[in-house]
C-alpha cells in the first residue's frame, strides 16, 4: 500500500469509460468541473458536461430532468453541498421519483481539510441514509472508487456515492469486489470484528496489522455499501465473535455505526464501539491531524479495540 491515487480521478477516468462505452451518460455540476475531474470528459465529450455555476440546487434539478428523459445523470460536486445545500432537490426531485442521478460527492468526512468546517462534511451518510429509494456508497481508493462508480451507473435509481480531496494510499487493484449491500471480508478472525468504509479504511487496516502483532485474531469487513447495509455480515460477527468495532471518518451519529448499531439491535443485541467523530463541529487543520484530534488514529483505533476485546 505504498502507491497513492486519487478518486476524484478515478472517478472523471471511470465516467470517460463508460461514455466511450457508450453508455447514454451526462454529468452535471456547480462550478467544479475540473476539481471533480469531469475535464476528463469534457476534453473528448464537451456535450457531456453541463456546469450551471455555483448552484447546486440548480444542478440537482438539471440533473433530475436529464434522468426524466432516460439518461444516466451524474450530479458531481462536494459532500456538504450535495447532502445540505441540495437536499430538497435531492429527497423530493430525485428520491422521490426514484430518478437514475448519481450524485458524487467529493471532500467527504475530513478531506476537506483547511477549508474549516464548511467544507468538511461528517454528516452526510446520516443525512442520505434517512432518504427512501437512496443507495449510499462509500470508497476506499482509486481502484474502489472506479468499480463502484461503474456499478452505480448500471443500477436504476438514485446513487449517493462518497469520495474525498487528495491523494490516498492504494489498498485494493483490478480486482477489487463490489456488490450494491454486501460487505468485503478482508481477513478472518476471533477475538473482535472491525467494520470501516471510505478512506479511513486504510487506518484501520494499518490498526488491524499492530492487534494482529499483539497476539490478537481480528475479523475485518470493508463496509463500502452502507445503504443497503449488509445485515448477514453483521449479524454473522455478532453471532461468531459477540464483539464489534466500527469506524467511519463521519459522526458516530447515524452513519456506519448507526447503521450497524440498528441491525444488531433489531437482530442480535451485541457488544459495539462506534469509532468516528463525537457530536462536535470540527476544526480547520491538516487531514492527518484531524484524523488525530477526533478519535481516528491508528493509535486510537488499537487502544479502543483493545479495551474492547479485553473486557
């Protein structure tokens, strides 16, 4: 996992894919055409590519009325406007009507840096989840990124998918499995069950690694669909290991923890510590040192799990 991608890139790559493809694609977005690399595509398919400026209730409504029409639409901008700004638009224009938009969002969870608070989105898992007919995805890498995005188009129906800003670590290649509400096994194990989506994964991998070291068999499942959630792995590591830890670069409020927090309380009541951020706004900072203030080191993620399985 020395290699670095992007998935703002992989996401413009995978899209010029699939209009070569020939897949009956338009991307709209609000003034960030090339920070969410639709250039990509508008360099070979300028008509593929509608920016309607800074106006992303606007690019939600352009977006439903070109899904109206049959097409695939892909609505591109960043997490909090997608999931706030646009979420009328979104839940009554596009979810509603079970409309075929794709709305992509960058600068997810903490990504969004030193841009302050505005710009971070920890919220938006929670906010989408709550929406009926809304599938919510979540990936990992560039890798991940580009299956997911190609799965999410050739679904019918409205799409939220999660990406971040900068580069970040590879961790899956080609190969890498996606199915809309299955989780991904990476590894077995017996004595705790980690959970993760997005690209915070790769702390928990890096944490998995040092338990591992420490004597301790951890089970760990990538979680990339989080609505449909996959209630069988869940369910399974309750009923096989009683231990479960999960960790989200969101709010542990309504997000991947809520989400696995309601499986296990309707199925199988089960011993669960939710990793993410506290109900707190967050601070301008550097990625690395936010993930370090609220809770999501790697350091942190081993010293909780610990506690966890020693109890």
């Amino acid at each position: 996992m020395n290699s670095c991608g992007n998935t703002r890139k992989a996401f413009g790559e995978e899209l010029l894919n699939l209009v070569q493809e020939g897949e009956d694609i338009i991307a709209v977005c609000a003034d960030t055409r090339d920070s969410m690399r639709l250039d990509l595509l508008a360099e070979k398919f300028s008509n593929r590519v509608i920016n309607v400026g800074i106006a992303e209730q606007n690019m939600m409504m352009v977006a439903a009325g070109i899904a109206s029409t049959g097409k695939i639409a892909f609505a591109a901008t960043y997490a909090m406007l997608n999931s706030m700004r646009a979420l009328e638009q979104v839940r009554t224009f596009v979810a509603y009507p079970k409309l075929n938009v794709k709305i992509v969002s960058g600068l997810s969870g903490l990504t969004g840096s030193i841009e302050g608070v505005t710009h971070q989105c920890i919220e938006d898992l929670a906010i989408m989840r709550s929406i009926p007919n809304m599938v919510v995805l979540a990936s990992a890498d560039y890798a991940s990124t580009k299956v997911i995005v190609r799965e999410a188009a050739e679904y019918t129906g409205p799409v939220y998918i999660r990406i971040g800003r900068d580069d970040t670590p590879d961790i899956f290649d080609g190969s890498y499995s996606f199915e809309i509400g299955k989780a991904n096994k990476l590894q077995d194990g017996k004595d705790l069950c980690m959970i993760s989506t997005g690209l915070i994964l790769d702390h928990a991998i890096k944490a998995v690694k040092i338990l591992q070291n420490r004597g301790f068999s951890i089970r760990l499942l990538e979680m990339p669909s989080i609505k449909p959630i996959d209630k069988e792995a869940i369910i399974k590591a309750a009923q096989d290991i009683g231990k479960l830890v999960t960790v989200e670069e969101h709010t542990i409020l309504g997000g991947l923890g809520g989400a696995v927090a309601e499986v296990l309380t309707d199925n199988i009541p089960t011993r669960l510590t939710r990793l993410g951020i506290n109900d707190v706004f967050t601070e301008s900072g550097e990625y690395i040192d936010l993930l370090n203030k609220y809770g999501l080191s790697v350091e942190n993620i081993v010293r909780q799990s610990e506690k966890l399985i020693l109890e």
